[in-house]
C-alpha cells in the first residue's frame, strides 16, 4: 500500500537527483512532470496507480526489462537483482513487479512513473504516450477540482447582525438544505413582483407537487425530459431573489468536485454573468484561461472533447448584454473575440462547440421577456416545502430547543411563514429571532419579535446599526445615500451597481458600515444589496430618513403605476413604516419631519382605496347576469382591476398593524367582492386582519376565488357580524366543513349563503349541516352542485324548518333521490316565503318529480 508517512517531497526530491542517471537540470519536461508526481495527494497517486494499472500491465510486460530495472536503480530503488534472474513468463512477471512497487510505497511508484518517463524518449511506445498524457491531463483535472473546491466548499452567508461582522462559512454538509426543482414554463406568463407571485403560489406547489409538477433532483437536470423527447444539453433554471440559484450551482460544482455528480463531463466552467460584463470583446478561450489560467497548457485539447465540457452561467438577469437566443449571427472558433452574450449564445445554439452542455439561471423577469424555447429543459425553484424550512431553523441554531422555539412562533405567523420558501428569508429571519430570543427582558423581547414583513426587516437593519459605533449622524448620512440609490435601482429594475452609481448618489464606499448592507464582487467591482427584499425597504426607508414631500409623492404615484409589480414592495414597506411603533426601531436614524412622511403616507392611502371603485351598498338576492358585449367586457375587466387593487391596500394596511387606520379607510364599505379574485393563504390571512378591525362590513364576496382549505382556516377567525357570504365555486373539499361550520356559528345573523360548485360531501359534512341546523333568519341557501348524498336531507330539512321565511333554495346538482327525500319535501312546505326552489339535476325518479 502506499503509505501516508512515506518520506516527503524534498527527501524524494533529493533522494532522485542521487542516481546515476539524474534527472538532467536541463529536462525541465521531466522535472515538471516528477514535481507533478510529487504534489498528489496520497489518495490520488494511489488511486491514479490503480486507475493504470492495466495499461502499465501492458507496457511494462512490452518493456526492456533491464532498462526499466537499471533506470530504477538509479534512483536509489535496491534490491532489483531479484527480478532479473527470474525465469517466469514475462505477463506473470510484469504483475508480480508492479505489486512490488506498489507495495514499496510512494517513493517507489513515483520513481517508477519518472523511469517511465525518461525512458520513452529512447524507446517509443504509443501505449506510453498515451498513458502518460492522460496522466498529465488528469493532473490538470484534479488540478482544476482543487481549485473548484476550494471555492465551493463552503457556504458563506455575509455579515449576519451579531456582535461581530465577520462572514460566516459552514461547510455544505451542515447548512446546505436541499432545494425543491420543479419542471415548468409558468414564470413564462408572470408579469407581477417575483416574490410576491411565487410566495402567493407555494401554498398551491405543496398541493400539486405529486401529480400536476415534475420533482427534478439536480443529479436528473440533464437525463431524458419527457416535454423535449431528448437528453437535454441545454438547462435553464429559473428562481426569485434570494431562492438558492446560485447556491444551487455552486453545489453542483461541488459534488462534481467530489465525484457526487455528473462525472460523465470532464471539465466544468462556472461562471457569473455579472462578472462578464467587464469583457467588451473576448474569445471563448481567453475567458476560460483568465479564470482558470492553469489550464493553458491543455486548453486546446480540452476544447477538442465537447461532450464532456459543462458551462455553468449564473444570474443571466445581471448581465448588461443583449441575449437574443433566436439569433442567427452565431459564432463558432473559440479563439474569435466576440461580445460575451454572443459567445453564450453560440454555446446554447450549439455553433460553438457543438456537444456541450450548458446551465443557466436567470430571475423570471429577465425570462418574460425572451424567446428560450431553445432551452431543452426549463425549472424552477421552488425554494423550501415544510420540511426543508424546519430542517434550515435545525441547521441554523445550535440549539435544538431554540431552533424549536424560533420555528413555531414563525409557523404561526402567517406572514412570515409565507415567504420562508425563500432560503434568503429564513436567514435574516433566523438571524433576527437569534437576536431577540437572547434578551434577557420578556417585555423587550416580544417587542423585538417581528409580526409583519416591515417589522422584519426594521428590526434586522435596527440590529445591524446597534453593532456599529459611529456617530449617528454618519450613519444616517449613509443610509440616506445608499436609500436613494435603492430606490432608483427599484425603479429602474436595477440591482447591481458600481462605482459611478456610488459616486453619483454620494455614497461613501470607504464606510465600514456599507460592507453591512451592500455586497462587493470583484472583477469587475459592483455592488448589490444583501437581498432583493432589503434594497425594497431601503428605497421606502429613505422617506423617513430624509424627508421630501415631492420626491414622496412622485414616488408614490410611480410605484403604484408600475404593471409589472416592481413597486409592490416599496409600497408596503412604506405603509409599514408609517406605524410610529415600527419606525421607532430606527429612531435616530430618522428624518425631523418622518412623522409628516407618515401623514403623506396614510392620506396616499385612504384616497388610493377610495379610488378602487364604487362600493355596492346591498346584496341583491337573484337573477343572472346579462350576456356581456364589448362595453360589458370592458366593465367587467375594470371591475376586476379595481378588486385586485383593493387587495393590495389591504396589504398595504396589514403592513399598518394600524386599526383605526383600517376602519376609517373603509368605513363606506358594507360589502367587500372579490369574488373571482384568486386568494391564496396569505391572502387570507391579511382580509381575516381586515375584518376583524371592521365590524362594520356585513357582506363578503368570495366566489371563484380559489381558496383552499389553509386558506379558509386562516381567514375563518375574522369573519364575524356577516349578514351575506357568498364562497360558491372554489371547490372546497369536505375538510373546509369545519372552519365553515365556525364561521356560521359566529354569524347568527346570517341571511345569505351560497355555497354552490364546491366538493363538501365527506365525514364532516355533518359538522357543516349541524351549524346551519342553528341559524334562524336564513333566506338565501345555495347548496347545489355539491354532490350532496341522500343522507343530507334530514339535516337539511331541520335547516329548512329553522329557518322559516327562507326565499331562495339551491340545492341543484346533487344526489338526494332517496328514501330521505320525503323529511325534506315535508321540511319545505312549511315554508312561508318560498320564491325559488332549485332542485333539479338530483337523479330523481318519475314518482319523485311527481311528488315535488
């Protein structure tokens, strides 16, 4: 065996230049090659001597015994007589001889190798050849693994707001979660924020993730794709801010490194976008060698083998260039300068280096815009599901009963829990609990646990400044110029900046406390924030930091107009920030005049809801509506516009925490619609806020909203004094039976429910028609098309009579033919103000219709 505590370097070294035929000072192809030798690993020279094992078999069986025998002795290898008087056939020899050397150790066997290596100038043999450079290619492979590793393997998370500012790192196998790959063209259609879109969307991957969504592992991105009919060689990978792209190649990378993956590819190039945009013009060849100079010496061959070449490019939406992949001005020499987006082009249209394989990340909002059906595969990632989301809060804190504790009170706070599918926000949020959860007063800490995304972030750029010790006013300088640079960046859709932008907003690139907030990348030099999410807060926060009612208003009228969402945000931290409470987590480091800001603020909002359209004071009780021609679409498309932007104020006030704020806002409201609305949990969450600061509303429109069963049990609690609530057409399943039944409870006062084009029959239907059985001035019902059981109808009679000025019954679509249906056709000719009874489509019999 080879042996670790073998002799080192230098004593082989010298131990070479002993012998009689020395390596030559001048043979510096051999001494390189002997320094090569030298430098392996233990492991690495053990398992390259058993990887050649049978070719050097071969040749060694092939070879002048003597030469290769005298060669050896000159290199101090004794006691090799022994094999020259052996009479033994020569392939029984070679085998006993290399097991000689292996077992000698490492000295020998490199001895062997540099024999080898001299010897071949005098006695050609293409097995040699061959053997030795692919020796020294794979030199430069373990060469090119090494470096690789060294830059992978390790997870740096930047500056978390502790006692000290360091960086952290944590090697993969302790803080890497695995992330949740899906395969998808949806980003394709998005046209609102990223993180809002895909925050409101996870609820519904959890639900479909089995059937409807393809799990792709990251060992499967490049084997056969069911949608393309091939092995792709071209993957793109798309994902919000701050979901894992780049960790996830650089995880890849990683594996590859180590063996763990995709071992069929020889070489892999990373590479970001960003820091391509140095490069105006440059070949194919002189960007791989400027990051990874070590490899010139066998550039050329590598080049020659594409198929086992994988290009990585992360972060396509940083890059300056244009990337039009329907191009037909390709290029194909990887030694011809071109535009960097022109040479990626070329790699992903397969003109350049026909055979190799490429992947690619992007954010969605750079992807809307381009053609990238020549991407063979597309994903997503999805970020966390549940358990990924525990098993980061485990990873994060050291102790398992302070992980448990911070992972509860975010489950219970929806607003948090919501985007936690985020890697980056399980961060900052970890990294604030892990703050709060160390103060030692009670009342202190709960006033540092955060409740909304504001709070959130106030209390992490709050923590962030109290562990810095320069004069506040330098500090509030500071977060006035970096405020205002965040806020044309949210603009503008900019997230990278560099030093004529620092320059241009006057923001001191010398201070300590930048390094906090902004992240620097070399060559060339730019900067971004930590997160996406934090240069939102900064372009809001900056309003109360350095106050101008102009900038103020034209700002909030910009972000509102904005179709492609980039404003939402900015808006919401806004609100948020207008709680004095909140805004106090930063007192210091605010304008004089942030309490007029607020003002500004608030009134922005009151007149925004204002503006969503006329509110419809009464429910009406029947009657279709009206074919719609093209004025009608129009209304009809306007009207939808004006529930979505009722939507967002709402969370706009949720951000608030502010329930005077929410009853004087809607204090003309006796109904809310957003009936056609899709609603997802969150949602639910922020409208059973606003119900609960407004008694004052009796109706709530939520038909065809899509709202599922976490969604109901969210908003559940907030609704209360309701005299009308229409849930039809949202396919709720039996289990949404429960929180319906509370919801009831707590309306006795209840006059209208429809529940149409729902799925309710199941075991808690029971619990749903207990709970009506106790209303008592009901006089609209809408049950049908819920594939109501026969079984139904005594409950629902003991409904009917309860409830005897009941106008209006649907119970269409269901399945009541049976010996029950006598109890409820009793029940309804009790009834008293009977205008429509809807029953068909129950299966009935010719004796039943008869009867009804």
């Amino acid at each position: 065996m080879i042996n670790g505590d073998e002799k080192i370097v230098d004593l082989m070294g010298a131990t070479i230049a002993q012998g009689g035929q020395q390596v030559d000072a001048a043979d510096t192809e051999t001494r390189k090659f002997f320094q090569q030798l030298c430098h392996y690993p233990h492991h690495v020279l053990r398992t390259t001597y058993e990887y050649f094992h049978e070719d050097l078999l071969y040749i060694v069986e092939n070879w002048r015994n003597q030469s290769l025998l005298h060669e050896l002795s000159s290199r101090n290898i004794s006691d090799l007589e022994k094999y020259r008087d052996l009479e033994r056939n020569r392939k029984t020899w070679a085998r006993y001889f290399l097991q000689e050397i292996f077992g000698r150790g490492r000295e020998a066997v490199i001895s062997l190798w540099v024999s080898l290596h001299v010897l071949r100038k005098d006695y050609g043999s293409p097995s040699l050849d061959a053997v030795l450079e692919e020796l020294i290619y794979r030199e430069i492979q373990n060469h090119h693994k090494k470096h690789l590793y060294e830059k992978t393997e390790n997870l740096i998370e930047n500056k978390p707001p502790r006692c000290n500012q360091e960086e952290e790192s944590f090697p993969f196998c302790t803080r890497y979660v695995t992330l949740i790959i899906v395969s998808t063209h949806h980003f394709r259609e998005r046209s609102e924020n990223e993180l809002i879109a895909t925050g409101a969307r996870h609820e519904k991957y959890v639900r479909i993730k089995h059937h409807e969504l393809q799990r792709i592992s990251p060992n499967k991105m490049f084997r056969w794709c069911h949608r393309s009919r091939l092995v792709p060689h071209m993957v793109l990978v798309s994902g919000v801010p701050g979901v894992g792209k780049t960790t996830l190649m650089q995880k890849i990378v990683y594996d590859w490194v180590k063996g763990d993956l995709y071992q069929r590819f020889s070489f892999v190039f990373f590479f970001k976008f960003r820091e391509l945009n140095q490069w105006d013009k440059v070949s194919l060849e002189i960007l791989i060698l400027h990051h990874y100079p070590y490899l010139w010496p066998q550039l050329e061959n590598i080049l020659q083998d594409p198929e086992k070449l994988l290009f990585i490019f992360d972060g396509l939406d940083e890059s300056n260039q244009t990337m039009d992949f329907t191009s037909r001005h390709l290029c194909s020499d990887p030694k011809q300068p071109e535009r960097c987006g022109h040479i990626v082009v070329s790699l992903v249209r397969k003109s350049l280096l026909n055979g190799c394989s490429v992947l690619m990340t992007s954010r969605p909002t750079r992807l809307a815009s381009m053609d990238c059906n020549v991407f063979q595969r597309m994903v997503e990632i999805s970020g966390f599901f549940t358990e990924e989301r525990k098993i980061y809060f485990d990873n994060f804190f050291r102790d398992p009963e302070l992980a448990e504790k911070a992972f509860t009170y975010v489950r219970q706070n929806d607003t948090l829990y919501t985007f936690c599918y985020l890697p980056s926000y399980c961060w900052i949020i970890c990294t604030v609990l892990s703050r709060s959860f160390q103060t030692t007063s009670s009342d202190q800490q709960v006033s540092l646990l955060p409740r909304t995304v504001t709070q959130l972030f106030a209390i992490f750029v709050a923590n962030i400044l109290s562990n810095h010790s320069p004069e506040k006013s330098g500090a509030q300088k500071l977060l006035q110029s970096i405020g205002w640079m965040a806020e044309h960046g949210v603009m503008n859709h900019t997230i990278i900046f560099d030093d004529r932008d620092l320059e241009s907003f006057h923001v001191d690139n010398k201070s300590k406390l930048l390094s906090s907030f902004l992240m620097e990348s070399e060559e060339p030099v730019s900067y971004s924030f930590l997160h996406l999410t934090v240069q939102e807060f900064f372009s809001a926060f900056v309003h109360y930091a350095d106050y101008s009612p102009e900038k103020l208003q034209k700002s909030l009228e910009k972000a509102k107009s904005y179709p492609d969402g980039r404003g939402e945000m900015f808006l919401r931290f806004l609100c948020g920030l207008s709680d004095a409470t909140t805004r106090s987590l930063l007192t210091g480091y605010l304008d004089t005049q942030a309490a007029q800001a607020s003002r500004e603020v608030i009134m922005w909002l009151k007149n925004f809801i204002t503006g969503g359209g006329e509110e419809e004071e009464e429910e009406k009780e029947g009657g279709e509506r009206l074919e719609a021609g093209e004025e009608e679409e129009e209304e009809r498309l306007e009207e939808s516009e004006n529930k979505k932007q009722l939507l967002r104020a709402f969370f706009y006030l949720f951000e608030t925490r502010n329930k005077v704020l929410v009853q004087e806002s809607l204090q003309s409201h006796r109904t809310l619609d957003l009936s056609d609305v899709p609603l997802s949990a969150l949602d639910c969450t922020v409208l059973s806020f606003i119900m609960e600061c407004c008694s004052h509303i009796e109706g709530l429109r939520l038909s065809g909203c899509s709202i599922d069963p976490e969604g109901l049990e969210r908003l559940a609690p907030g609704l209360h004094n309701l005299r009308y609530l229409r849930l039809g057409n949202n396919n709720l399943p039996d289990s949404s039976c429960v929180p319906l039944a509370s919801v009831i409870r707590n309306n006795p006062d209840l006059k209208i429910l429809v529940l149409s084009g729902n799925s309710l029959p199941g075991p808690d239907l029971s619990v749903l028609l207990e709970a009506l059985s106790g209303l008592r001035r009901l006089e609209m019902l809408h049950l049908g098309s819920n594939d109501l059981p026969d079984t139904s109808c005594v409950p629902l009679a003991s409904v009917i009579r309860n409830n005897p000025d009941l106008k209006i019954l649907v119970l269409s679509g269901n399945r009541l033919a049976g010996p029950d249906l006598s109890v409820l056709l009793e029940a309804l000719s009790g009834l008293r103000r009977l205008e429509g009874l809807y029953l068909r489509d129950n299966g009935f019999s010719k004796e039943e219709k008869e009867e009804i």
